[in-house]
C-alpha cells in the first residue's frame, strides 16, 4: 500500500474534569478532528451531552450522576453515528490526568504503576484524579489493546523555582511529605502561551507572559522567557482564583474553626472546600453564565460573587505583573476568559499607567480565533486565545507511543 494511501493515525482523548468530560478522536499531526463531544453539569440534576460528527451534531439533556455514566453515554453516541473505535487506527488514548506528584510529569505510558500513584494522588486532586482514573478504567476495558498515555497537568510547573514552589512551613516536614506548590492546567497553560507566541511572531523562550485559564475551575501563571515561574494553584487545585466550586485563597486558620468551633469533620470540610464553595458558596450557582443571568436579574448575592472573583483576578495580575517586571502578552483562555468579555475588561480596568489597555470593541467581539483585545498604544499585548488540551495531549500521547515504537 502506498504511504499516501494510509490512513492517518488516531489519538482518543480524554479530559474529564471536575464537573465535565471533554472528548475528541482526532488526527495529532494535522489537528483534524474526526468527532468531538462535551459532557457538563456532571453530578447535577440536568446534564448536557453534544456529541458532534460527520457534520451532525446530537444534544441531549438527562440525568449523568458521574463520570462512568459520562463516559458510557460518550461511547453510546460513538457506536450510534457508525465509528467502531476497535477498529478506527487509533495509535492511542490519551488522558488528560490532574496530580501526578513529584515523580510524573512527563507524558507517560499508562500500566499499573502508573494507575495506582493516580490513584494515591487522589487525596491532593479530589474532584479530578478519581474521574481521570474513571476515564482509563473505560478505556482500557473497550480498547485493552490500545496503549494509553498519562499527560499530567502538573509536569508544566514540574521546575518551578524553590521561592514560587516551596511552602513556608517546617522544611523536614515538607520535604518527607512533598508539600509544595504543584500547579494545575498546565497542558492548557504549555499550548495556549506557545500558541500566543506564535501568533504574535515571537520566540518563546524569550517572552514573558501571563496566562489566566478561567473556567468552572481557574488559575493563572506567569512564564519568564519560556519558563512557568509561578502558578495560583498550590498543592492541591484549592489554591488561588475563585472559582466554580472552590474558594482559592482563604486564611488555613478558618480551617480550624471550622473543625473546632462549628463542629464539622474533615470530610465535611473537603466538601465544603471543594464543592460547595467559589461561586456556587456565595450565590448557588457555579456555572458562569447562570451567575452573569442572575446578574442581569438584579441578584445582590451573584453580583458580589462576581465582584470576589475579579477582586482576586486582578490581585494575581497585579503579583504576577511586578514578579516578571515586564509582561509582553496577556492571554485570556477557557470557557469564562474565552466567552465573557466583562471578566477581561474588569480585571485589567485602570491599568493604562502600567501599559496596558484594552480595546472595546475588540473585546467585544466572539471568535474562536485568537485574537488581539488590547489598543494599538498597549505595551503589553492582550489576547483571547481558545485552549486546546485535547490537541496537545494527542500530540504528546503520540509522541510517546512513537518513542516507544522506535525503541522496540
């Protein structure tokens, strides 16, 4: 058979996150897209599938009470449009994976080693290793002849420089236990500051940006001449930006009153902190776009929920930008930085004196290009660019079967 005439090779992708599941098949090296499906308000009383290929697209509203019923629904839509994944020329599975501690970092061959420090992990990624862990499980049960690959979410803060990476906190202690800042996203913070250096027709290793990653779950990091030098999310994805859900930054000592004062468990404030807080704590609803209705609606609780969330964005811009001293490119990202035009307004509002400006109406406008949002007399550079952790995870997943192929 001729080379031309082969069919291209294939990555399965799987992100499951904390209250969603993101799924493509697509082809890594031209970025094709085969069939694309998003799964949201996993847990809640409604959920939301649209499955999408061969230029149909299938939406449907039931009841998904977790990731395994995600999944399954995900790989029902694949049989129902006529693709049989066992026979599709998939290279590999490639799963998005929140914590993989000290030890992975690099895109990885998933076997059992692998599967259980994901699941030691846990612990420090509740919302998010369990699901991811549900994700391989689905895999390698339908296509157990199909190498699957781990790409971490933290490997791209894995070099953080000790003084953004270390805890001030006993220092014997934190170095038997691996307490440190581990960061979060880092997939789509690796592919969204490579795709705004590219765009802008700069070398990467020697740009200095900020990237803020705004969706159900946030964060921010700043990268120095191609390097993450710090991150808002900490140990865990508690850490920093207000969020869905989550809360971020908090004093650890109300944590105690909690426990000791108010009486509740440490199981009850982990739900606390990790699902009942955030936006969803301060006005019930931890979807962006319900928060932005309820706004409109004249709600005190939701508009002083949106009020946290950009005091906090702004306080990180604010850190972030003193830390690199110079910031060429701001790129907003995820489903909130990508969509709401309020939030990347407010949160560089009154910035002019330190060269930043934004444009109205080019912030005003909705594209899934990447696109420029700041004035033409703007120092810095600020740009909406939509993520893509699928693409990169395919590319890395396919890059590690590659390697081990050719080693064989």
């Amino acid at each position: 058979m001729n080379a031309a005439d082969r069919t291209p090779a294939l990555v399965l992708v799987l992100n499951a996150g904390s209250s969603s599941l993101k799924y493509q098949l697509l082809e890594p090296d031209s970025g094709t897209v085969t069939a694309d499906g998003l799964v949201e308000r996993i847990g809640e009383q409604t959920s939301i599938i649209t499955h999408e290929q061969d230029g149909g697209q299938i939406v449907e509203e039931l009841h998904l009470p977790d990731h395994q019923a995600a999944i399954a629904k995900a790989l029902e839509l694949f049989a129902a449009k006529g693709t049989d994944l066992a026979d599709a020329n998939l290279c590999a599975v490639g799963h998005r994976v929140v914590h993989g501690g000290r030890s992975l970092y690099r895109p990885t061959l998933i076997d059992q080693h692998v599967i259980d420090e994901v699941a030691r992990l846990a612990p420090l990624a509740p919302l998010h290793n369990p699901p991811n862990l549900v994700g391989i499980e689905a895999a390698q049960a339908l296509l157990p002849d199909v190498p699957g690959v781990a790409v971490f979410d933290t490997g791209f803060f894995h070099d953080l420089p000790d003084a953004s990476a270390r805890y001030a906190i006993d220092r014997e202690l934190s170095d038997k236990y691996a307490l440190r800042r581990y960061g979060f996203h880092g997939t789509s913070h690796d592919y969204v500051s490579h795709a705004a250096a590219a765009y802008l027709g700069l070398d990467y290793e020697k740009t200095n940006q900020i990237v803020a990653h705004l969706g159900n779950g946030a964060s921010m990091s700043a990268i120095r001449d191609g390097r993450a030098v710090d991150t808002s999310m900490g140990m865990t994805p508690l850490e920093g930006l207000v969020m869905g859900t989550r809360g971020g930054d908090i004093d650890p000592g109300l944590l105690f009153h909690l426990n000791r004062v108010v009486g509740m468990s440490v199981d009850e404030i982990d739900q606390l902190l990790n699902k009942q807080s955030g936006l969803k704590g301060l006005c019930g609803e931890n979807d962006f776009r319900a928060v932005t209705e309820m706004i409109e609606a004249g709600d005190d609780n939701a508009r002083e929920a949106y009020d946290i969330y950009i005091h906090r964005l702004r306080g990180y811009f604010g850190a972030y930008l003193v830390e690199l001293g110079r910031t060429d490119v701001i790129s907003f990202t995820a489903g909130v930085g990508e969509n709401a035009a309020g939030v990347r307004a407010d949160s560089l509002a009154g910035l002019e004196a330190f060269g930043i400006e934004i444009d109205p109406e080019r912030n005003a406008v909705r594209s899934s290009d990447a696109r420029v949002i700041s004035t033409d007399a703007s120092r810095t550079t600020v740009l909406v660019v939509e993520t893509n952790e699928e693409l990169e995870i395919a590319r890395q997943a396919q890059a590690v079967v590659s390697a081990g192929a050719h080693s064989a």
